[in-house]
C-alpha cells in the first residue's frame, strides 16, 4: 500500500488496527528530480570545505574557553568586595 507521509502519520493507528504492523516501510520523495538536484548542490558545495584535523579544532575550542574562563575570573577578583584595611580580620579555624 502507498500513503503521503501525512495520510500515514494521521492514519497510522488505525491501519495498524485494520492491517496488523507494518512489516517493511521505506519513504519515497515526493519529486525525486529536485531532490537529486537538492543532492547534487550539496555535494558541490562540500567540495569547497579544507579537510582538517579534528584534534586541532578542539585544542582551539578549549583554549578559547581557558581564555574566556581566566578572563571572567580575573575580572570577578577584581570586582569583589575587599575588607577594610583598618579592620581585623578573624582568622577561619582550619578543618
């Protein structure tokens, strides 16, 4: 049996009642052309991608987040609020 992939999704409990599971389902586009053409412009455009090494994207990435981190910490030191000098500061029993 044929179904759009709309009548099938709608329907699909109740032909699933009326005609048991389904045993194999596969999906047909609707205009094969244009998606062959839809697949041949992918292709050519990956085609101008530069192949490169995965490892080194990511050692970029964590270096960048180790900037951004280091940044935000330097800048959260700086930016917290300081004891008064002339006031003594109780020292914290060590656990």
């Amino acid at each position: 049996m044929k179904f759009t992939y709309e009548d099938y999704q709608a329907n699909r409990l109740a032909l699933q009642a009326k005609h048991g599971k389904e045993i194999k389902l596969w999906l047909e586009p609707a205009d094969s052309a244009a998606l062959d053409t839809l697949l041949q412009n992918v292709r050519r455009s990956r085609q101008n991608f530069v192949p490169g090494v995965f490892e080194d994207h990511l050692d970029k990435m964590i270096a960048a987040e180790k900037r951004s981190v280091t940044h935000f910490l330097k800048e959260a030191a700086a930016n917290a609020p300081r004891p008064a000098p002339n006031k003594k500061i109780k020292e914290q029993p060590q656990r």
